[in-house]
C-alpha cells in the first residue's frame, strides 16, 4: 500500500538505529495511519456540514491532523526510520467504513461520537503513555499531540452534552448502537495479541510482543484507552454503570 | 495504573434510563479476583465467554470507579430504601500500603459518584472505610451527601456473634480471655469497649504501641485486666494466641496472613477482617471459626441487574457485612446522618442505638458460617479448620450454596 504522505529519506542522516528504533517505527505508523484517518474524516464530515462555519471548523481539524501525522513521520526520520501508513489496513478500514456510515447518513452527532468520543480516547490515551516513555523529542511530540488532541474532544463535548439533554435515551442508544461498531474494532486491535492476523501496518511481525522492551504493553495501551473512553462517556453524561457493561462485553 | 483513576464525573442515572436521587450507596471492592471475575461475568452476560483470569488481571486496574448495581432494600415495617452499588475497582492483589495513595483517590472516586448520584448516607465497605476512616477531610466535597463507615453495625453483628458462639459452646464469658488482633482500628477498639465487661480479662494486639496503650489504660480505668502487644512482636502473640479462649481478628490485612500461632484447641475465633485476616495455614486445628460482622436481611433485597450470588458469596441469602447494612438501616429509618465516623469513638452505647435501629428493620445478626459452611450450633457444632480448607473454596463456594453477601 503506497503511503498517503511521502516521507523524504534523504534527510535520514543516522548513522546507525537505535535496538529500539524498529519497535517505533510501527508505533509510529499506527499513530499516522490514525491521524490520517482523522484527516479524511474531517474532510468528509465537512461535505455533509450546512454551516459555514463548521465546515470550516471541520476542515481546519483534517489539516490538523494532516499536521500530526506530518510531524510523527518528522520524528521517524529523526530516529533513522520511515514510518508508514496504511489507512487501507483492516481494522482502520473498518473504522474509516463505520464513520462513512454515518456520513451516508448525514448522521453529524454520529460522526462526532465516532471521531471524537471513540477515536480521539485512543488516541489521547494512548499518545500520552508513549510521551511517558518514548526518549527524547518523540516523546515530546507524542506528549504534545495527546494534549492537542484532548482539546479537540473539549470541543465536541459542549456540542455532545447538548445533543443528549434533548432526548437522553435515544442519545445513549445511538452511542450504544456506535459503540458496538466502532469499539469492537478498536478493541480487536487493542488486543493483547492480533488474532485475526496481521494489522498491515508494522513493517515486519507484529509489534506489540515487542513492547516492553520500551517499557510499554498492548495492556497497558487497551486498558489506558479503555479508561479515558470510560471517563469521556462519564463527561457525556452516560450512566456509568450502563457503559461499564458495554466495555465488559467488547472482545478481548 | 495509569491515569488518575480519581477524576470520575459519574451522572445518576438509572439501568432504565431514570434520573434521580438515591437515599443510598455502598462503596466497596471484591475481595478475591475469582469475585471480580464473576462480577465481570455477569456485566458480559451469558452469550458471552467470560474473560480469560490473565485478561481480567490486566482490565481491572483501568476502571474507574462507577456504579455497578441499583440496590433495593426493604423493612419488615414496609419502609424502602434505594440505593448504588459503587465498586471502587481496587484491584484485589492491591490492598497493601505501596497502593494507598492510588487507592484513596479510588475511594474518592467511588465517592463522587455517590455524590453526584445524590446518595443521602453513603457507607464505605472493605479497605474504603479503613482507608478513609481517619482521613474524611479528602472525601470530595459532600453536599447533601453524608458518609458512614459503618463499624459500628459492624463492631454490633461481631460482638452479637461472640456472644451467641459462647453460649452455643455452652462457654461462661466472665471467665473468659478474650484476644482482639487489631485492637486499636475503629472496629477492633468498638469490639474491646462492647466486651471487656463481660470477659475475665483481655488481650490486645495491635502494631502501634501508643494507640494500644492508651486503650489499655482506657479500659482498665473502667475496671477490666488488660494486658497489650504489639503484633510486631511475633512471640507475643503467639502467647495471648495460647492464653485465649476468644478471639476477634479485626486487622486491616491486604490478605489472609494472619498465623495466630499455637491457639487454645477449643477456642472460639471470629474472622472479621474483609479480606479475611486468618491464613489458610493458620493452627487453628479444633478451634471454632466463624465470619464476624455479618448481618442478614429479613424485609427484601433485589439487584438490578441481578447481582444475587455474585457479589459475594455465601450460604445464606440476602446477607451484608455490617458496615455497609448500616448506611441501609439508617435509610430505611431516614436517618441520614453520618453515624460512625473517625476511629476509636464507638461506644456500646452507640453499638446498642445502632443495632435498634436495624432491628427495628429486621436486619439481624446472620447465620454463622465458615469456609466450611453453616454452623449448626449446640455441642455438635461444626469445627472449623482453615488451614485444611483449600484456598479456592473459601474463595468461592459451589455455585448452589452461593447467595448474596456484601462486604463490610
């Protein structure tokens, strides 16, 4: 799968990898193939937005994430490797063909609950406990992104919180009936081992047996994700013991 | 454990949808993983496998605190009560003192959500109430909400199941000695105050020598021959172990680890510790055990979603640990109040005002048990013999023996 940005190698100028470069490397390339992701589904969204405005908001968000991937791909040339993507992959294709849906239907709350409550809780969770980690300005860069991406989630809060006061059952049963779509996926790629065969994003085997050697676990990342998806959907309003049950009965 | 588990912001709202105040809650937490998987088991539900025990070890951790149930208790006088399961999620192997920061800020968690659910009285089950007992000052800010630890019902249903164990041996508690581990916590010193004037003389050990101390002097003020150890030293211990004919096992243990040393054949020995305080390998041989601080409900008491059995176990049904029955008890008598708070401030009168009320109630002391079973009473009663049990049947009965039983 031919990359969505081009990464320039010529400006690799280590001289020799680091034993951890390889293992960033395809943390690198989930994390683009993410924001990327995010970018197409912000520019899509913008095609079903009337007002001006959020068509504008909408656009400025895929530019942003345009942004993010650029320079996670920026931090992999500093490190001697080419991180890449591949938005075509089988679980984020799954997760691009659930947004579409609800696109198709003009849905712009589904689009947000998917976006912003499912994705960018991965996202914010888990770039935050790869910036704990990861040496260096990567990890500053990853650290920096969490919180920038946390920002996005506070805006589409506001826009959330006033959806669902205005019939809270049938909000809750969207964001249950999403939930099922959307969290499955995520949780099928959380897992702690890749049973469905490989993700098509790490360049070579699979990267997260390989994690603790750089003082992360799939675990760690599912069970950090997980959690900030709890908390954003305790924000939204959404009884807790309702969405407990919902993440206890997603896949291991 | 990553994120802070403690920023929880946790609406109220029903499994059906509704949104209102609830006159109560209970905090707690499973005391074994075999408990927290079967809690996780049923949230699943039963189209779906239960989680594998690695997968549950590595999800736990990550939840933050929340409701897990709507409780619906009933009086024999009609009065009804509805209330919350809170689970703080601490996770069991994380009880010990290198967690406590993470999990105060658990229980401060578990406590905002019954905050926000506008509890009227919330009870502090397990290590919540030990953990927060001396420290209510780092509860988020209350409202209208007031909290309870619950030791007094607690210190109530330990004392009510000496006694009856006494007289079911057919023993003469004025010529007993009595030994209590734990003696200065809220509830080991509750039990000293309630029984010290009924027993010979009395043993306390404890790890902090001051607190033992100053019990000490406060109950032979009143007459009683006490005699104090610090648990740390072993051979004490093992002394009063052999020296007593009674024996209460109040220590804030994050596991069963609590050895004794050589006791008294026929003593009688009751485990109120949650988790359990006695060790599976404990000489106990001969003694008669039983689990302390229990009691049982006669008006009615639903789960929703249904809970019954899997929350706990035990051989009876509808049977809760004191501390959280009392934050119960006193919605059922719409005393809202924050009845025991702090350490070392319960009194037998306070223990009698208590167990009125939850009698008033028909929340009693339970049947007695032990890992083995019922106890039938009279001089056939059941030995018990911990260190004989295996450790995965006192964690979790046969599925038809299990009924409900809460933590306290």
């Amino acid at each position: 799968m031919e990359p969505l940005i081009a990464v320039n190698c010529s400006t690799i100028e280590c001289a020799s990898l680091s034993p951890s470069a390889p293992i960033w490397q395809d943390v690198l390339a989930q994390a683009i193939t993410g924001e990327l992701l995010a970018a197409m589904n912000y520019t899509s969204l913008s095609e079903i937005c009337d007002d001006p405005e959020e068509v504008a908001d909408a656009l400025e968000h895929a530019q942003i994430e345009r942004g993010h991937a650029a320079r996670f791909a920026a931090e992999g040339r500093k490190i001697g490797v080419e991180a890449s993507n591949n938005v075509d992959a089988r679980h984020w294709k799954a997760l691009r063909e659930a947004f579409l849906r609800c696109i198709a239907e003009r849905d712009f709350i589904g689009c947000l609950i998917v976006q912003e409550i499912m994705l960018e809780s991965f996202a914010v969770a888990s770039y935050a406990r790869v910036g704990k980690v990861a040496p260096g300005s990567l990890g500053q860069t990853f650290a920096r992104i969490a919180a920038e991406e946390e920002e996005h989630v506070d805006h589409a809060m506001a826009i959330l919180r006033a959806e669902r006061a205005l019939d809270a059952q049938r909000f809750d049963n969207k964001v249950h009936r999403l939930h099922l779509d959307v969290m499955t996926t995520l949780a099928k790629m959380l897992a702690k081992e890749c049973k469905d065969g490989h993700c098509e994003v790490c360049h070579g085997n699979c990267v997260k047996p390989s994690l603790f050697e750089v003082s992360l676990s799939a675990a760690e990342l599912r069970g950090a994700s997980l959690q900030q998806y709890l908390k954003t959907l305790d924000m939204l309003g959404i009884p807790g013991e309702v969405t407990l049950g919902w993440v206890a009965q997603l896949p291991v | 454990m990553g994120g802070s588990v403690a920023s929880v912001v946790e609406p109220v709202g029903a499994i059906d949808g509704t949104v209102g105040q609830v006159d109560f809650a209970l905090i707690g937490h499973q005391e074994s993983w075999r408990a927290a998987a079967d809690v996780l088991a049923v949230l699943r539900g039963p189209e779906r496998a239960p989680l594998p025990d690695d997968e549950i070890k590595d999800i736990l951790p990550w939840i933050p605190p929340r409701a897990v149930c709507h409780v619906e208790v009933e009086s024999i006088v009609g009065a009804k009560a509805r209330g919350l399961y809170i689970d703080s999620f601490i996770p069991p192997d994380r009880l010990e003192a290198a967690y406590v920061h993470e999990n105060i800020a658990r229980v401060r968690g578990a406590a905002a959500c019954a905050i926000n659910a506008e509890a009227k009285v919330v009870s502090l089950g397990g290590f919540s109430s030990i953990l927060i007992e001396g420290n209510f000052n780092q509860l988020p800010e209350r409202h209208d909400t007031v909290f309870t630890t619950g030791n007094t019902l607690t210190v109530a249903f330990i004392v009510q199941g000496i006694k009856k164990m006494s007289a079911l041996e057919g023993r003469d508690m004025r010529r007993s000695t009595l030994l209590i581990v734990g003696a200065t916590g809220d509830v080991g010193s509750g039990c000293a105050r309630c029984l010290a004037p009924v027993v010979k003389r009395v043993l306390l050990s404890a790890r902090n020598v001051e607190r033992l101390s100053r019990l000490a002097t406060e109950l032979q003020a009143e007459g009683v021959q006490v005699e104090i150890a610090s648990d740390l030293l072993e051979n004490h211990l093992q002394q009063f172990s052999a020296d007593a004919d009674l024996v209460i096992c109040a220590a804030s243990l994050a596991s069963p680890s609590l050895l004794l040393g050589r006791i008294a054949p026929d003593a009688i020995v009751c485990d109120a510790g949650y988790p359990k305080n006695l060790s599976p390998s404990a000489e106990i041989s001969g003694t008669k055990v039983f689990f302390g601080g229990l009691g049982q409900i006669t008006g009615g008491l639903k789960f929703t979603p249904d809970f019954h059995g899997i929350l706990n176990r035990h051989p009876f049904p509808d049977v809760v640990h004191g501390c959280l029955l009392e934050g119960m008890a006193l919605a059922l008598e719409s005393r809202f109040e924050p009845f025991s708070q702090g350490r070392g401030f319960i009194t037998p009168e306070r223990v009698e005002e208590i167990e009125t009320i939850a009698a008033r109630h028909g929340i009693y002391l339970a049947p007695l048990y032990n890992a083995e079973g019922p106890l039938n009473g009279g001089p056939d009663c059941q030995t018990a013999c911990l260190a004989d049990v295996p450790i995965h049947r006192r964690e979790m009965p046969p599925p038809e023996d299990m009924h409900v039983e809460l933590q306290g």
